[in-house]
C-alpha cells in the first residue's frame, strides 16, 4: 500500500506542471465583443433564429464572407496589393 502512495504522489507531481500549460493565454471574452461578432455575422447574412436548419453551411458561408471583406479592408489599408493572376512582360521591344 506504501508503494502504491508513492507512485500517486509521483503521478499527481509529473501531472501538474502538463495541467498548468492547458491554460490560455488570452483574456475572456466580453460581453460587448460577443454582440459586436454577432452583429457582424448578421451583417454578413447569418441569422440565428432561422437558420438552424442549415447551421454549419450557413454560418461558414458568413465566416467566409467576413474574412473576405476583412482581407480587402487590410489590402487596402496595408499599401500592398493582394494575389492576382495574370501575366507580364519583361524584356522585350513593344510588349511582343
């Protein structure tokens, strides 16, 4: 029975500093910034009352939609352009 002790005790230690880094970092969450992402989604298309039926695609499409316009608020902000496609030339006489 003492060895059994024993090695609880030595689980419980080896156990505890893993336990204390499943902790986050970050700050809560506030009310206030609950209700303005809830504002944003509806913004984007997303209601919550109606659109249970399709939850996931529905609430993805607007993620979707939010990061897009997120993405070209940054883009222009930024001073760099976003990924294109197209082509150019170099080199050469009159674009031939």
């Amino acid at each position: 029975m003492k060895s059994f002790t024993r090695m609880v005790v030595i689980a419980a230690l080896v156990a505890a500093p893993v336990a204390s880094f499943a902790q986050s970092s970050q700050p809560p969450v506030t009310r206030a910034q609950v209700r303005a992402e809830l504002l944003q989604y509806e913004k984007a298309g997303y209601n919550p009352t109606s659109d249970w039926i399709n939850y996931p695609q529905n609430i993805q499409a607007a993620q979707a939609k939010i990061a897009a316009q997120n993405a070209t608020a940054q883009a222009a902000t930024s001073g760099y352009g976003g990924a294109t496609d197209g082509t150019s030339r170099s080199g050469t006489a009159n674009g031939q």
